[in-house]
C-alpha cells in the first residue's frame, strides 16, 4: 500500500478515535498496554470533577520505537493547574491525552483532557481541591502507537486568607493572602473583595487587578453595625488576553466584624474626698470602642503614665485634684475622663479632762476634740480598763486604784484615723472615821473629838467637825462642850486633792445632871436616925460620885445614906452629884427642923448642980486634955474635910458608931477609924 493511503486510512481511524476520546470513550487500540482512568475531557470551575470514564487496557501496536514525551507543571493556584511539556521521536503525531490521579503515581488514572495538535505543548484545567495533591501524566499518541511522559505531582495551594484590622470604628483594612504559583497558561485576573451589611446579599467593594497588592480599605462603615466580608479571587487559564477567558475563581474564607461603638471613656474615685498621704483607688471603664483597651493616667501632675484599669494614688498636698484616665483601643481611638478628688488634711485629735487624778469611784469627765479630716467622725474612748465608749465626750467611773491610759481614737470619713490618750491616776477609796471621847456628857463637859482618814489621793484639802449645835472646827482633832441637853450627830467630815469628800459622824447624847430627892420628914430630933436617898440621871452616866452635907458638919457619900442630928436646930442638907466626867449638880433638901428631946425633972438642988457642973467641967477638961494629947500621939487628924470611908447608912447593929462623925467602927476598936474620936461602948447602936 503506498505512503498516501497509508496516511488516509491512519486519519480515517484517528479522526473517530479523537471524537470517541472527546466524548469519554477510550479507545480499545491505544499502546502501550497501561492502566488508565476513564478519558473525558475535564475541565470547569470547582471540585475534582474529572470525566467519568472507566479505567481501560490499552493494548500496544507493534510498530516502530515510540515517541517520549517530557511533562512538567509550571503553575497552580488553588483550584487549577497550567502542564507543560516537550515530545520527540513522533512521527504523524494525532493527539495528546492528559491523565490525574489523586492515589498515588501509579494510578488509577482519569483523562482530564485530549489535545488534538501535534504542536501542542501545555493544558490548564481547574476544578481541582484546594491543598490537594495531584499526579499528573501525558500521553502521546501518533503514527506509530502511545508514549507516556513522567509522571509529575503538585499540591494545590490553599485559599486565600482574609483578615482585617479596625483602624477607625468606621474603617477597616482587609488583608489577604495568595500561595498561587504563576505560569504557563495560569495567569493572575483579579480580587474581588464583598461586602454584606447584616443579612443583606453581598456586593463588590473592591476590586484590584494587580496580583502584589493584597491590602484594601474599606471607609464609611456605620458604627454598631455586623458586617460579613470575603475575598474572590480569580485565575485565568484559558484564553487570557481575549474576550472570553476561562476564569478559576475561589472564595476565601468569610469574617465578620462589627462595628464598634465610639470609644468613650469614664472615671470615678473610690472616695471623693481623702486625706494626704491616704490612698484612693480610681477605676477607668470604656464603653464603645475596641479591645484591647490600654490606659495611661495622670494624677494631678500634668503627665501620663501607663497603667491598668484602676490604679492607687495618694496626694502629698492638701486642695483639689484632678485625675484623669486616658483610654486607647485596639484601633487606636482614644477618649480621656477626669475626676476631681478633695485632699484634705489628716485628722488631728486633742484630749482633755476634768481631772488626771480621781479617786475610785469618783466620776472623770473626758472631751476628745477632732480637726480637719473629712467629717463626720467616729471617734471611740477605751479607757484602760476593758471599757469603752464612744462619742467625743465621756464619763468614767475607775473600779480599781492604780494609773490608767485613756486613749481617743478618731476615724475621719475617709477611713484615717488619728489617736490621742492622756493619764489618769486613780486612788483608792477615801475612807474617814470619826470617834469621841465619850458618847454621852453634861452640858458644858468638854469632849474631845478624834478624826482620821486614809486613802484617797493621800493628800487632804479641807477636813473638820460639825457638832450638830452650830459649831464646828477645822481640825481633825478637836474639842467641844454642848451647851444644852440634846442629841448630837456630830460629823467629821475630809475632802482629798481630788476633790473627794467623805464624811463619818459620832452621836454625843447631852442631857443635864437631875438628882431626885428622896422623901425626909421635916422634923426630927436629936439623936434620931434620919434616911437621906437621891436617884441620879443624865450627864455622863454612872458611876456618880455623890457626896452630902447636912449642915450641921456632918458629910457622907452614897445614894443612900443614914444620918443622925446630934443638936437641935434647923438644917438643910446638900447632896452633890458628880459624874463620871467631873460634871456637877446640887440639890438641896427641904429645911429639917431638929428638936432636943425636954430636960428631966431636977432630983437635986442647985448646989448639986452647980458641984457637978464643976464636976463635970473638970472631967471634960481632963477628957479634952486626954483627947487632944492622944490624938495628937496617934497622928489622928481632926474629922474636919475628911471623906467618911464607910456610909453610915451600911451600919451593922452591934457596931460603934461615931456620934462625932458617924462612921461605924467595930465594936473592938476603941477610937473612930474616920475622926480619932473616943468610941465608949455607950455608943453602941
């Protein structure tokens, strides 16, 4: 058969064998023998979508040494790729096919497209999975059979990557990224950036045709809105230059964004007003803007520094001062607030009191004065003895002697607080005794009065008596006579140098000296025995002391006393009653009239008289002679102002008793123990 036929009937069977191809049936005649994916031809926008023919055996022709055929990939973007290559040796080249697999480099295999041009170089298609790896291998057919190429493999790049930044809260900078690797029949067309306010359906923004420039502004957002932007971006890989590219375009991922608020700052103090050198604590709060917030504070002294969203301070001076927060968000707004805090001076507290020494029991009077500061105050007493107090002004009452510090404490209403104290000594109780020398008198007996106190400050600025009757003394120890009957409570009284008084009485009963006179006969005679009795009250009280006169010279002592009248006459005893005190009173008997019993009848005459009467005034002179001369050898006193030892009212009968002095003797004795006075035993009663 000659060369032309040849060349007929070879592009007799080709011809149909390409419109097989291209309508996804492989032939059943390719060589060599290969396993292979079905042959349609894909290409398109999205997805691995190959042609869906099946995997045929392709049987080798017996012919001559086969073409080869050396592929390469000179360009991917995310969901395309641009293939080149070169073939030699081919002789009356019919067609190249193109076969993927995403298995490995040994198949299975897919036709993704027939290039019916012999001088055919590279094929683009798109639909392949972004960050997906590919093989890739071309085949040759011609006059003579099928050659394969190399097998080459690519990863897809990923999709681009869109963030943003919020410069203003109306104004956004996007960015983005592009992995795609240019060449070939890949070429850059265009980023479309999209923009959707809310759910409203999205629309262009941008676009930008320069692949390098991956940064765009968008302006004029409204504040508080939500926004949803995403990027397109678009790669050409077939007919680029002309009316009708064939375009890759893949969407980046999706971010939303809303728009913020104006940033607007606010500050507050946690005290308005405080003292130098307290610390307050201010709190800086942003609303609107952005996050990340940063903050910067200025404390009066005309300077920021950065700090958090609160911050301590303290102020060295007194008077008003401003703080100010300053507050930056994350896109660079800025907004400033400020708050005016009044320095005050510390609180001063002074302490005072009515006395820095008592007595126990004695009431103290304390004052705690507070100045500057912030009002108002609590101001708290401890006094030093577990008692407390409050309030600026108290009153204690000490249980206890011994030195105490009473301590002020003051907290303005900022929190400071000063403290003041001051000393108090405290005594123990005063304590006074008062005593008389006795509790019962006669007016006009002097008493003595005995004071004494202890304790109490130990020092004495006023002490003395009240006698009850007016008088008094300002002594501790005095004396006092009451000039009339009644009962005295007679005070002593002492006041310390704390002021303490204490008082202590004594009762004095005062009552006259009565003497009741026993009854006694008005008249009696000579010789006869008359009772004399008196009752004594008031005065000191017993014993008393009481003496007679009977006024004819004869005494005697007792209560109860017996006297006999030796002549006739008239005669008014006194009894003296004298009390234990030396007070007196005397009392005077009615007049007693004496009478001498009459003479008897003369039995001689006057011559016999007148001889005893000699007679008998010889005897007396001897006797008197006699009586002078002994008493004068014995020592005997004469009975004149002699204390009778022995009331004549307790004579015995049996016993001497002495006519001259009326004392009873035994009846042994021979002269009267009292007067010396001769005892006859006619004188026995």
């Amino acid at each position: 058969m000659g060369a032309g036929v040849t060349l007929l009937l070879l592009g007799s069977i080709a011809v149909p064998w390409l419109a097989a191809s291209l309508g996804g049936a492989h032939p059943a005649t390719a060589a060599p023998v290969r396993s292979a994916p079905g042959d349609g031809a894909g290409s398109g926008s999205g997805g691995s979508g190959f042609g869906g023919g099946s995997a045929v055996q392709l049987q080798p022709a017996v012919v001559a040494p086969a073409a080869t055929v050396a592929l390469s990939v000179d360009g991917t973007s995310p969901s395309a790729v641009s293939l080149a290559w070169s073939s030699s040796g081919a002789v009356a080249t019919n067609y190249f096919t193109v076969y993927v697999s995403t298995a490995g480099p040994t198949g299975p295999w897919q036709s993704v497209g027939v290039i019916n041009s012999a001088s055919a170089t590279a094929f683009a298609t798109d639909g392949l999975a972004p960050n997906t790896t590919y093989w890739w291998q071309v085949a040759l057919t011609d006059l003579f059979g099928t050659s394969y190429s190399n097998v080459v493999n690519a990863t897809q790049p990923t999709l681009a990557y869109l963030n943003y930044t919020l410069v203003t809260p109306t104004n956004a900078v996007f960015n983005w990224t592009n992995n795609a690797s240019y060449g070939g029949l890949l070429q850059f067309a265009s980023y479309v950036l999209y923009e959707a306010v809310g759910t409203a359906p999205a629309s262009a923004v941008a676009t930008i045709t320069t692949v390098g420039t991956r940064s765009t502004s968008v302006a004029g957002l409204s504040a508080g809105a939500s926004y949803s932007f995403y990027l397109n971006t678009s790669e050409c890989f077939g007919g680029c230059g002309t009316g009708s590219p064939s375009l890759a375009v893949t969407e980046s991922n999706a971010v939303t964004l809303g728009t913020p608020l104006p940033l607007v700052a606010s500050v507050s103090a946690n005290r308005p007003s405080v003292d130098v050198g307290q610390l307050d604590y201010f709190t800086c709060t942003p609303s609107g803007g952005t996050a990340p917030f940063t903050f910067a504070w200025d404390l009066g002294n005309g300077s920021f520094v950065p700090g958090d969203g609160g911050i301590s301070g303290s102020f060295g001076s007194v008077g008003p001062v401003t703080v100010t927060c300053r507050v930056t968000d994350g896109i660079a707004s800025q907004s400033t607030a400020a708050t005016t805090v009044t320095v005050n001076a510390d609180p001063n507290v002074t302490v005072s009191t009515n006395r820095s020494t008592a007595d126990v029991g004695q009431s103290v009077g304390l004052t705690c004065d507070v100045t500057l500061g912030v009002t108002p105050y609590s101001i708290t007493w401890t006094f030093g003895d577990t008692v407390s107090a409050v309030g600026g002004v108290a009153t204690h009452v000490y249980g206890a002697p011994g030195a105490y510090a009473a301590t002020c404490s003051a907290t303005d209403a900022t929190g400071t607080s000063a403290v003041a104290l001051l000393s108090v000594d405290v005594s123990p109780v005063l304590l006074v005794s008062a005593a008389a020398s006795a509790t019962a008198a006669a007016p006009g007996t002097t008493l003595s009065f005995t004071g004494l106190a202890h304790n109490g400050s130990g020092a004495y600025s006023a002490y003395g008596w009240i006698f009850g009757d007016g008088s008094t003394s300002a002594s501790m120890n005095a004396t006092h006579a009451f000039g009339a009957d009644g009962n005295y409570s007679c005070q002593f009284h002492v006041t310390d140098s704390n002021g303490a008084t204490v008082a202590s009485s004594t009762d004095v009963r005062v009552a006259a000296i009565s003497v009741a006179l026993g009854t006694v006969a008005s008249a009696t005679g000579t010789g006869d025995t008359v009772h004399f009795a008196v009752t004594v009250a008031g005065g000191a009280g017993g014993p008393y002391n009481v003496s007679w006169s009977f006024g004819d010279n004869g005494t005697a002592y007792g209560a109860s006393v017996n006297h006999t009248f030796a002549s006739a006459g008239t005669y008014r005893p006194v009894v003296t009653v004298t009390d234990r005190l030396g007070a007196s009173s005397v009392a005077t008997f009615s007049t007693i009239t004496v009478t001498a019993p009459p003479p008897p009848e003369p039995w001689f005459s006057a011559g016999v008289v007148l001889g005893l009467g000699l007679l008998l005034g010889v005897i007396g002179a001897a006797i008197a002679l006699l009586w002078q001369r002994r008493t004068g050898e014995r020592g005997y006193p004469s009975h004149a102002g002699r204390v009778p030892a022995t009331d004549p009212a307790k004579t015995v009968k049996g016993m001497k008793v002495c006519r001259v002095c009326g004392t009873a003797n035994l009846s042994i004795r021979e002269t009267c123990e009292a007067c010396g006075a001769a005892l006859p035993r006619s004188w026995l009663r």
